[in-house]
C-alpha cells in the first residue's frame, strides 16, 4: 500500500470517520441574544455534555446553557479512537503528593467505575455506542518496551491496581487474544470498553435536551468573567459558569498558555475480509496500545475496519490548530506503515479516512478540576488523551461541586489542583517539538537493537514533565 495510493484514495479530514458514519449534523440555533440561566457551560464536548446532563438530573429546575463555538462533538468528542478506559489520566507520583498514596487509590477506583458509569448510562439512556467491554492490551515489541512494561505492572500495584485489574500476558497468551507481529509481552487490564465516540456524544446531546438544557451551537465565547460570559451572539448571566473547552481552551483570552493543545492523527481503514480478520483474531474488540515512546492505539470497529492512531505534526506554533482535522501524508503513511508492521495481513488494506484532533495537556501532565464557590467559576480538563471516561468523572464531580455536595468525588487529588502555565513562545514549540524528535529516535534506537530504554527519552521524560 504505497503512500500515492493513500493520497489519492482515502478522504483527509472532514472532522472524523466517525462523523463522516453518522453524518454531519444539522446545526442547532445560536445564541439568540442577551439571557440569563444558572449554569453556563462552554464547550458541548464529553465534559460539557456530562456536566449537563447530570445537573439536569440532579435538580431539573436548573436552567443550563451550553456554548459551543461549532456544533456539539465538533472536537476530540469526536475525533478520538473510541477508548473507554479506566487508565489513569495522569501521574500517581504527582496526585500523591498533595493527597496520599489513599488518594490516588480512591481517583484509580473513580476511574474504574466511571466506565461501568458511561456503559450504564448509555444502557438506560438507548444509546447505541458500539460498546463491547473487551478490556485493553498493551504490547511489547522490544527488549526496552517489555522492561517497562514489567515495570509499569510492578509500579502499579502500590497505587491500588490489583491483580484482577490488570495482569501480564505471554506471547502465547496475547496470541489466543489477537496476533500482534513480534510481540514480546503484553498487559491486559478488564476496565477498556471500544466505543463508537459520536454516537456516545450523540447521545449525549439528544439526551440532555429532552431534559431541558439548551445547546446553543455558532456560538462563540469571547471572554468569561464571575457571572458573565461574552459571545459573538450575545452576554448570557450565570450564577455559575464552568468551562469545559479541553484541547481548544487555549483559544479563549488569557487562556494560551492554559492547557497545550496537543495534535493527535488516526486513520481507518477500509473493511477487512474475513480471511485477514482470521489470521488477526480480536474476536474480543480489546483495544489496543504499545510501550513505545510515542505510542499508538488503536481498535478493531464494530464494521470490521481498523482505527489506528499515534503523534503525527504534535503541536503548531502559537497554540493553534487546524479546525478541519486535515492530516499531512508522511502522517498518514508513517500510520500506515507502523498498522502492517503491527499486522502483516493489513498491507494491502487501503486506508479509507484520516483526521486529527486536538486534546489538552497540562504542565505537569496531570488532569484537573477546578470550582471557586466564590465567583461560580469552575472548569474541567487536561485529560492527556484518556477523556472519553474521565469527562464523565469530571462531569459528576463538577456537579457535585456546583451542588455544594460533600462527597467523596469532591476530595480527589484532582481537584482544585494548581498546574503552573507552559513557557511562552518560541520556546513551547521548541520544547514539544525536540521532544517528540527524542522520542521518536529513541524509539528507532531501540527498535534497531538497544537491550535498554534510551538515555535519550529519560531525558526527554525529565525535561517535558512527563517523569
């Protein structure tokens, strides 16, 4: 599957695949003018949408808002590879220290069962998201990866990860899963559902309008301040205003150093025959990571294509990005290359779709909720790429929040968390740009041999805040 065929063949942006399934939507009406609400939320993404829907649900008297710029799961909502995971969306070493090694078990076990949350939900709700719990697997495919990957299990346990939560594989092992070419260890962990994400967000939108939230979509927000927000169409008043904007916060005013807004790629292919699906296996829809430095992820959908995703251009100068999802070729054809090394058999699978979407990360890494009772502002994000659970966790602790509800979900080690801002430019595009330049060598470096994780991504973990 040469790159000119891939460039003359397959549809290069146009939001998602996912979108491009369900069709673009319709969009709703803007702002119609000056209002006033309760809540106002901004962003009609995961955490937005969640939010909603669980104010609504704890008090339908509320009158709730949301403001989105495009039209509700415009970004990551809907661009990302359809991981529900229960993963960590940041470092236990960081959460423990303000809250404890009990502080990060208790934000692990939220993390859990905010999968089983979003299944249930979407069950209740009617939603039908593709959803198959077939857990997540994590590959090795060299010496330095299987080390870490040992490591990462061991390091595991001391922050509340048992044995029944995840667990290490033998080649063999993975082989009655899914054959994965030169695969040398994996982890498998239960708590991983593959999800269809726009039908999630969908869903989402749908539901929280038969319970009387507004979406306003074309709705641009200029600038927020305690109990006002500015919009290209209007000012709405809010006893509480809570931004849930993720990879495109650093959009808003005062906001560009907030959150860098880190560019991801995925492609997916065409349908694969029945013969190739054989030889791959993945009865069980697991989804599927490695322990390479820049790593991939990937899903088998639930039409039988494969989604395939990694770093391409990782991060534009100036905190921008490209609405239209477009992704350049050496992208695409690097993705392409890396999916037949994974799986021989999809050589000669054409690539159908590729996009790009941008997801938000925080200094330190680490995700973070914020609510100042004082003033009604609150915001929720920095997922790092885990946001499809995650925003549902945010969403019911930004409730419990606004509520003045003393729970348990208020006193995570996430919250209220303080994360100094990213340098200014130049030295931000410098600085992603470098280190992604060392991840990728020492990816190349031990993939050519090295018995050992290269010095050059332990600096490059020093240096980005990742360690």
């Amino acid at each position: 599957m040469g790159t000119k065929r891939l460039m003359v063949d397959f549809v290069n942006g146009s939001v998602s695949f996912w979108w491009r399934q369900l069709g673009t939507p319709q969009r709703r009406p803007a702002l119609p003018g000056d209002t006033t609400v309760d809540v106002a939320i901004i962003g009609a993404g995961y955490t937005g949408l969640w939010t909603a829907y669980y104010l609504a649900r704890s008090d339908p008297s509320l009158r709730i808002a949301l403001l989105e710029r495009e039209f509700a799961g415009f970004g990551a909502s809907g661009r990302n590879g359809g991981w529900l995971t229960g993963e960590l969306a940041g470092s236990p070493e960081r959460y423990a220290q303000t809250h404890g090694r009990d502080g990060v078990v208790a934000l692990q076990k939220a993390m859990y069962g905010s999968v089983d949350e979003v299944l249930s939900v979407a069950d209740g709700e009617g939603f039908n998201i593709d959803a198959v719990k077939g857990g997540v697997l994590c590959v090795a495919r060299s010496s330095p990866q299987r080390t870490r990957l040992l490591n990462e299990v061991e390091a595991s346990r001391q922050w509340g990860v048992g044995e029944r939560d995840k667990w290490l594989l033998s080649p063999m092992e993975l082989g009655e899963r899914l054959q994965v070419e030169g695969a040398l260890l994996a982890s498998y962990s239960p708590h991983c559902a593959r999800i269809h994400p726009v039908k999630l967000v969908y869903g989402l939108a749908r539901a929280v309008e038969r319970m009387g939230v507004t979406i306003y979509e074309g709705t641009r927000v200029t600038k927020v301040r305690p109990g006002i927000v500015r919009t290209s169409r209007g000012t709405v008043r809010a006893r509480h205003v809570l931004r849930a904007t993720e990879g495109f916060t650093a959009g808003l005013r005062g906001e560009r150093r907030t959150w860098l807004p880190m560019n991801s790629s995925l492609i997916v292919t065409e349908p694969l025959p029945e013969e190739a699906w054989k030889e791959i296996g993945w009865s069980g829809s697991e989804l599927l990571g490695d322990a390479a430095h820049a790593y991939m992820y990937a899903q088998r959908t639930a039409d039988g294509r494969i989604a395939f995703g990694g770093r391409g251009v990782p991060y534009r100068f100036g905190s921008r990005w490209d609405s239209s999802g477009q992704t350049s070729p050496d992208t695409v054809a690097a993705l392409a290359e890396l999916l037949g090394r994974f799986f021989p058999v999809a050589r000669g699978v054409a690539v159908e779709h590729a996009w790009s979407g941008v997801l938000a990360v925080p200094r330190d890494w680490c995700s973070t909720v914020t609510f100042d009772s004082s003033t009604g502002l609150g915001a929720a994000g920095g997922y790092v790429g885990h946001g499809v659970a995650t925003a549902n966790l945010a969403g019911r602790t930004l409730t419990d929040l606004v509520l003045g509800r003393e729970t348990p979900l208020v006193g995570l080690p996430w919250v209220g968390r303080t994360v100094r801002r990213w340098e200014p430019e130049p030295l931000r595009y410098l600085g992603v740009h470098a280190m992604y330049a060392a991840y990728r060598y020492a990816d190349r470096q031990e993939d050519a041999g090295l018995g050992h994780t290269s010095k050059v991504a332990e600096i490059a973990d020093v240096i980005s805040g990742r360690a």
